[in-house]
C-alpha cells in the first residue's frame, strides 16, 4: 500500500457514502482527482471562449490544450496539504448529527491506526499540532514542491512570482485570498519537510495521469493579466464544489488502482457537469420574431443596435432610450448575438430590485425558451435573498425534477406559491429549469442563465467571501445591467470597476439606460488596451467592440413621440388626496401613486380605506404595496398586481383581467419592478429621472387606450410637492431642534435634485401649473436641466436654495466616490497590473450578502458593501393562537414548523429542513437600525425573549397575536397588518 494515498480527503459526515456501501472516507488524492476532472470538464463545456483565452495566455504558452491540463493540474493541488497532521487529525471531530459522532469517530481511530502501520508521518501527538487552515498551508508548500528556491521556499535562489501567485489563490479557495504573513504562519503547521515525500508523491502521479511534464511547468505559469488571476480562483472554487457533492462522486476503495479512480473521476465528473447543466448556451441563427413572438416586428431603433453590433469579439452596449420602449427584448437580442458572435456562455440580468428581478425572470425564462438552440436544457438562477419562496422558483426546480405543474412542492405555504399558475407550455416548463443546487449562496452566478440584483455585479469587485467566484461567473457572460439610471453614485462606481474587470476578461457588458457614457466607454476602451474612436451618427445607442471603435446608430425612422400632461400640486395631506382619488375614478380608471417614504404611502392607504364605504368603494379595489411587507404577503400583492394591470400574453390583446377602476399606492417598487399600465398617475416630487421613470407606468400598453375610461384618455401625472412658507418646495430634511420644518423625502433623495427637478417643471407649467412633456424628444433636455451645474445669476430664495443644496450635493457624491473607490479592487492603477498581494480580503472583509450583525458580516467600515444607506436586521415573525399554538400566518392556517430536522438523517428530514427555511424565509423582515436609535427605540434584541425551538432559538424573532400586535420580542412596540406592514408604536411613556 503506498502511504501517500492513505491520507483523507473527505469523511462522510451525512452517512451517504455509507448508505451506498462505501467507505467512511475518501481518500485524499481521489478527490483531488474528482477536483481536476471536474476542471476539465468545465474548461470544455463551460467556460466562455475569452476566459478559455485568458487561461491559456496564463497557463499554456497559447497552447490552449497544455493550459487545460495545467489548470487541471493546479485545481487538484488546491486541496494538498490536507496530508498534514493538522488537518487529518480532525477525522471525526465535525459530525453534523450526534448519531454518525461516534460511528465516525471509531472510524478515525481505526484510519489512524492503519496510516501509522503505512508510517505515513503523522505527528506523535496530533492535539499537540499547531494549527492552521489546509489551504493556506498548500499555499505556504506549493512553490517550493513545483520548483521556487527563494528564501520563503527554503532556499536561496530566485522568487517565481508566477508559482506563488498559483499558491495564493489556491490558499483562497475557501473565500479569503491570504495575505502573505498568513500563508507565512502556516509554513510551521505544514512541516514541509516532514510532509515532502508524500507530497512529492501526490504531484509525480497526478502530473503522469495528466500527461503533464513538471519540469515545464515553472516556464508556463505566468498569470500576467489581471482577469486571469480571478477566473483561475474561480474556476477552481466552481471545480471544487462540483467534486465534494457526494451525490454526484463516490468515495473510492483503496483495492483499486488510482488509474480507475482516475477513469471514475472523468465519468462521474461529466456527469455532474450535464446534472448541473454547467454548459455553455449555443444559439442558432434566429430572426428578431422567432425569438420575440409577441411582438414580431423589432422597433426602429432595435434594428440599427443589432446591425451596428460587432460580428465577433465582445461588446459594450449602452442603451438610452424611455421606458417601455422594448430595451429588455433588445439586450437579450444582444446577448443572443454575443453568445453566437463570441462564444458567451450565457447571460446575467442584473435588476435594481427583488420584485423587478422577480418579474423580468419570466420574460427571461419565456426568452430562453424559444432561443435556447441545440441544448436540450438550461439552469435559470433567480438571484436573490428571498428567491426560494417565489412561484416561478419552485416552478423551476419541479420542471428539474421532472414534477410539471405543482409548483408548491417545496414548501407548505400556498400563500407563497400560487397553485393557479401555470406554464405557457410543458415542453418551455422542462427546458429552462433550476437545479436547487444553486440556491446555496454564490452558486446563482455560475448557472449559465441568471437574473438577480445588481448587488451581485457591486460585489464582484470588492473584498469579501468568494468575491473572485462573482466575478468568475459574470466574466463567461454577457451582463446586462437595468435601471442604471436609478442607481446612487456608489454603486454606479463599484459597478463600472466590475465593468473594467469584465472588460479584461473579455465579456460583453449591456447597460440600460446608461448614465455616464462617456465614463464607461473609457473604462472599457482602457481594460481592452485601446482608445475610444467614434464613428456614425449620435442616436441614443452607443456600442463600443474590443478595439475601441464607438458607434452610435441613429434608427432610420423616429419613434412615435408619447405626450403626457404634467401638473404641480402641493401635496393637500393624505385625507384631501384620498378623496380626490375616489371621486376621481369613482366612474372607473385605474389610478397609480407613487409614494416616495412608506410611511406616507401607508397614510394615504389607511385614509382611502376610511373613506372608501362612503364614496362606493369596496376594499379590494384599493392596494398597497411596499417593502415593508413580509415576502409571503408581498409576492401575493404583486402576482395580483401585474395579473391584473400587466400585459396579457397575447400583447396584441387587452388583458381581459383588467378591472374597471383599481387605485394602487407603492413606493419604488410601481417605479422600478412592475410591468403595468395604469390610466392616471400620482407621484411625489422626485430627481426628474425618476419622475420619467414612473411616467412609464401611465399608458404604458397601446392595447388598452381605446378602452380607457373618460377623463383618462390623455396621459396624466401630477407631480406632489411640499410647498414651505415661501412658496418654494421644502427639500432639506426636518430639523426638530429649532424647529424647522422639513420634508422627510430629503432622508431618500438629495435636497438639490428635489429643488432642480421642481425648477425644471415649474418653468415650463402654464397659468394653470400645467404643461406637457413629450418623450423621448424632451427627455434628455430635462435630465440636462437638473443635473448640470445651477446658473443662477440673480440672488434670489430660489437660487439660493439651488446653489447650497447643489454644493452639498457635490460633497456628498465626494463621499460616496471615495468611499467606493476606496472598497474596490481595480484590474490596473495607472496602466499597472494588480498584482495577488493587492487581492486579498478576510473575515472582516464579511460575506457581502449577510446582514450586519450576523455571522459572515464582517467588521464596520471594512465589510463589502452593495449600496449605501440604513442597516437593516433580519427578523421572523411569527403568530401564537389563542390555544398556544405558533403560524405562519394570523387566520392560523399554517402552523410553523420550528421541528431540528438535522438531528435525523434521511431524504426526508433533508426536504423537510429546506421546506422550514424556506418557509421562515416568507416570514422574514428587515428592520432598520434607526428604529432602535433615537427618541423611541425599540429595545435591544439582547432584550427580546427568545423562543424555545432550535430552528429559531438563535433568531431575531417575534411573535404576534393573531390581530397584529407583538406579544414577544418588543412587547406592545410594533404591530403587523397583512396589508399594511409592519409599524413602530410610540413607547408606553412616549
């Protein structure tokens, strides 16, 4: 027996191995074999031509098959100094249920006994053995074992830049890149020397079952492009994951010959790569109305994007054109003609919100099913914190297990998932599928297909856990980013550094609409070593292709103009608008408010409510919906939102659901995630873009014009603004220590561009504080009018508002410039490379999609961050009924689950556990820090009574009675209403 494969890799902690007959344990060197054939697999079948480039350049000497063997090579390394006492004497130690604890442990004493009889060089006392983590210890080995012989590697010769940079990222391939001084403390704990000849053993066999010659390897790793050293680390993290599922790889017998490992590892390792439907997208050849039936005939200004698109290398795409003009069909028509044009793997549509994500995720799915080319299947990942309670999810992965039509298979709650859906066709339900595989965090970024939020795309670029796997998964395809417009100025610079990472890999990037042109197409044009040269004319598409060459087509023909009737009101208080609203469309009209804070979108709902009866006016036909909602209340507004005011899918056709007279109030969610047509619209002042944004509300489906109610058949938004004692809209936040009044939409957006975008309409209303505003001839020159520089030539109330609001503005946007340049990682600083040593990150760096306050957070001010503003902490609620008993909901329908499924291992128990998370899931709330800050705190969660059961002992949670008010955890401070959200209540002696 050679004791080099004595050394474990993995233990069978869940008793699978077991349950199949097989051992208790794999040997180490199998998994490495799993890991490298997994590698391969994936640099075959999966990987974008550009990074199969990017790879090659780094590892192969432009010899693109020695490169996948090298890489293949150095993702099985990634695991090596698991053959050191200080990992193998953890055997047993981390068993997941208390009845495989002794089992496992009786069978690491019996491994133990026979890895000393082999006299692998296990230490005398192995509780005795310093400790550090295996990856770094690999990182700390690794140079010296492929041939450095600097001082750090034991010697005295020259330092192989490109052997330690291999090291390092392998030492990160649990999350954190290490910083030298860590994979430096890790060198005691590895014992090299001691540990030599094994490992000498490990590389030796897997180079000959490689057909790989070691002594070349020192002169083809040169990792010198920056894009190469996060693809690699990801490609081997995504390698990796795939080789340790136990349902996909078995644990091998050490009576066979590691050439039958090895032919295992292939099969096995082809398999799960197809299970997974890790494989690229190869579209054919097809017509703009093949892929868009519903809307066959392509606008004027799709046609001359798609012409002036490049016929191969990758692309940057900005698109500004008004909404509702069909940008989302025109960048999946790009993203089809890249994945043909230049080898992208896939897609990823980065949206501003959950709900946005949520909506355009059927509008992908329906895409993919009709352009989806020879593939018989592809995985469409929802990315997203509460993605597994959605309909459309469960709808997916029943299709990839062959269930069609159930989509409330994983989960007891109907309410989360309405059982009346139904897919357009079988054969579209099994095609575009999910593998639950990649609900687990991070995984959604490497399906091929994906849609989620753009906090993703800010993350790819920042320290934090597995930040390299973000930006490895976004590299291979085209990214689409919407609603760039609505984005803060930090996230709009985190998101061009992404940009530039994606650009040196070689990826497509689409942005709709486009803020900062200029800034993105001179990112890109740096990345791809070139400079912007422009051609054609100025229309409102830009593409720049990897040379640097910028076109701008203008359509041939105009777009119709849509005019809209524009009036400024002083906003009368929510008691005067309810009434206004339910005599307004008492005859019938569907009227849309857009409320800027919750607080006053709940106001109005609560008034319209108490008016309704009296003006004729059934509850039902008035909807509130926000983000203080819990997600199984909230998904049920929005199904029946869009159900009703969206599209039908013959968009040739009225939706025959549409009521006579509906009057909805929401936030940001009506403005930047539902797909609806409403006949009048209400909205707070906001920055003019915002304004134009949710003007795409009203009118937004021709189909319906002829059947609008009178009254309601011109387009009409009213603009409600705060007026102060000067006539001129109050924007600068309260001030209740002097007694200032304030406008508390100033906490949402700044003070300069509330007061701007009031300027801009208030110059053009007539007499009667009305005007109209025609799109998109008038759009840009509005957005120039408040986003330039104020002249202001005479001192006026006025100009002075605009010119104090503009200056601190312009300090606050310093800040959050600085504040994301000083978080993100670049691929170059002054034409420079970023070197490894620049790329590291750590526990405080956090997870980057955890709350603060939870564990994988991070530390204030170094953990990665998404967007600015207020924390939030994630809270369950729960209902207790009068007899005891604990719901999800108040009626008491569904009794909560809050059973330890992990304590018994079965299928079962597994599918049980999911379905309780995913239930706790529908029944979480983010609630903001300040609500425990100022002058009525909630108490500290310190302070809240914890419940009893293991599922939520460890939980912020609190109970309510089944009318609504807490009844535990902050007792008698908040309340909860299915409708309208959760509320702080004024302390007792408040």
């Amino acid at each position: 027996m050679c004791r080099w494969l004595l050394p474990w890799g993995k233990t069978d902690r869940e008793g699978i191995s077991r349950g199949r007959g097989e051992g208790s344990w794999n040997p180490l060197f199998a998994h490495l074999l799993d890991t490298a054939a997994c590698a391969g697999e994936l640099w075959d079948r999966y990987l974008s031509v550009s990074v199969r480039a990017r790879l090659t350049e780094a590892f192969g000497d432009e010899e693109a098959v020695l490169a996948r063997r090298v890489v293949m090579f150095f993702a099985a390394l990634h695991d090596l100094a698991k053959a050191s006492s200080c990992f193998l004497r953890r055997f047993g130690k981390r068993a997941r249920y208390a009845k495989d604890a002794e089992a496992l442990r009786r069978a690491g004493l019996q491994w133990e006994t026979e890895a000393r009889a082999a006299r692998v060089p296990l230490a005398a006392r192995l509780d005795a053995e310093p400790f550090a983590r295996h990856e770094h210890m690999t990182a700390a080995c690794l140079p010296r074992l492929l041939g450095c012989t600097c001082f750090g590697c034991l010697g005295n010769g020259p330092r192989h830049e490109g052997l330690h940079t291999v090291a390092t990222l392998l030492g990160g391939h649990h999350g954190h890149i290490p910083n030298a001084d860590t994979i430096g403390n890790a060198l005691k704990a590895a014992r090299p020397r001691v540990w030599e000849p094994d490992h000498r053993a490990i590389l030796d066999n897997l180079a000959r079952l490689l057909d790989l010659d070691l002594t070349r390897l020192p002169h083809l790793v040169r990792p010198e492009r920056p894009s190469a050293l996060p693809l690699f680390a990801g490609l081997v993290v995504l390698a990796d994951w795939v080789a340790s599922d136990v349902s996909h790889f078995t644990y091998r017998s050490l009576d066979k010959p590691v050439e039958q490992w090895w032919y295992d590892s292939k099969r096995q390792a082809a398999q799960a790569v197809t299970d997974l439907h890790l494989e690229s997208w190869r579209p054919e050849p097809m017509t703009w109305s093949s892929m868009f039936t519903a809307t066959p005939n392509p606008l004027p200004f799709q046609t001359a994007t798609m012409a002036a698109l490049p016929t191969d290398g990758p692309a940057l795409v900005l698109i500004e054109t008004d909404t509702g003009s069909g940008k989302t069909r025109l960048a999946l028509s790009c993203a089809h003609h890249l994945a043909r044009s230049c080898g992208h793997h896939g897609l990823y549509m980065a949206m501003p919100t959950r709900a946005a994500t949520d909506q355009t995720a059927h509008e992908i799915r329906t895409f993919l099913g009709t352009s989806l080319g020879s593939s018989t299947t592809a995985n469409l990942a929802v990315v997203h914190h509460t993605a597994s309670v959605t309909p459309l999810v469960h709808q997916l992965i029943d299709g990839a297990h062959g269930v069609l039509g159930d989509v409330d298979s994983l989960s007891s709650l109907d309410s989360i998932s309405d059982p009346t859906l139904e897919c357009d066709d079988l054969a579209l339900e099994r095609r575009i599928v999910l593998d639950s595989w990649y609900l687990l965090r991070c995984r959604g970024l490497v399906s091929p297909f994906g849609i989620g939020t753009v906090d993703q795309i800010a993350l790819a670029s920042q320290p934090s856990r597995h930040w390299f796997l973000r930006l490895f998964g976004l590299a291979n395809k085209t990214v689409i980013i919407d609603e760039a417009h609505a984005y803060e100025l930090f996230q709009r610079c985190l998101l061009s550094a992404t940009i530039s990472w994606l650009a040196d890999a070689g990826a497509s990037v689409v942005v709709l609409p486009a803020e900062a042109r200029q800034a993105l197409i001179t990112a890109w044009c740096s990345r791809h070593r070139t400079t912007p040269d422009t051609h054609g004319a100025a229309g409102p598409i830009t593409v720049v292709d990897q040379h640097g060459t910028v076109r701008r087509p203008a359509p041939t023909d105009q777009p119709e103009p849509t005019d809209t009737t524009v009036d400024l009101l002083p906003d009368p208080g929510p008691d005067e608008l309810a009434e206004s609203l339910l005599t307004e469309a008492a005859a019938g009209g569907i009227i849309a408010v857009v409320r800027n804070r919750i607080s006053s979108a709940r106001d109005l709902y609560t008034a319209l409510l108490k008016q309704a009866t009296a003006h004729g006016w059934r509850s039902s036909e008035i909807l509130l919906i926000h983000g203080q909602l819990l997600p199984r209340d909230r998904l049920s507004v929005e199904e029946r939102i869009t159900t009703l005011l969206g599209p039908y899918d013959d968009r040739h056709h009225r939706n025959p659901l549409r009521p006579q007279r509906l009057i909805v109030i929401g936030t940001q969610i009506i403005e930047q995630s539902l797909d609806i047509d409403t006949d009048r619209l209400y909205t707070d002042l906001a920055p003019i873009d915002l304004l134009l944004q949710r003007c795409g509300r009203l009118h937004r489906h021709a189909v319906n014009d002829a059947g609008r109610p009178a009254g309601f058949q011109e387009a009409r938004m009213t603009v409600l603004w705060n007026r102060g004692a000067d006539g001129l809209p109050l924007v600068e936040p309260p001030a209740p220590r002097i007694d200032e009044p304030g406008n508390p939409d100033a906490y949402v957006y700044a003070p300069y561009t509330l007061a701007a975008t009031w300027r801009a309409l208030h110059e053009r209303t007539d007499t009667d504080c009305r005007f109209r505003i025609s799109t998109p001839s008038d759009t840009r020159k509005l957005i120039d009018s408040v986003y330039t520089p104020p002249t202001v030539t005479t001192s006026s109330p006025l100009g002075n508002l605009l010119t104090e609001t503009w200056s601190d503005w312009q300090a606050e946007l310093a800040d959050q410039d600085s504040n994301a340049h000083s978080r993100a990682f670049l691929p170059y600083s002054g034409g420079t490379p970023i070197e490894v040593t620049s790329l590291v990150s750590g526990e405080a760096n956090g997870d980057g999609d955890i709350g603060p306050g939870e564990r994988g957070s991070g530390s204030r001010g170094l953990a990665a961050l998404s967007r600015l503003g207020e924390a939030t902490i994630d809270v369950i609620l729960l209902y207790q009924q009068d007899e005891g008993e604990l719901t999800y909901d108040a009626a008491g329908d569904f009794p909560a689950d809050l059973r330890d499924h992990r304590a018994q291992d079965t299928e079962e128990s597994r599918a049980a556990h999911r379905a309780q998370q995913r239930a706790l899931l529908g029944n979480t709330l983010a609630i903001p820090h300040s609500w425990f800050r100022g002058d009525n705190p909630l108490p500290p969660l310190a302070m809240w009574q914890p419940l009893p059961h293991s599922a939520v002992h460890h939980r912020a949670t609190l109970v309510l009675s089944p009318t609504g008010s807490c009844i535990r955890g902050p007792e008698g401070r908040v309340t909860y209403h299915p409708s309208t959200g959760l509320a702080r209540l004024p302390s007792a002696g408040g």
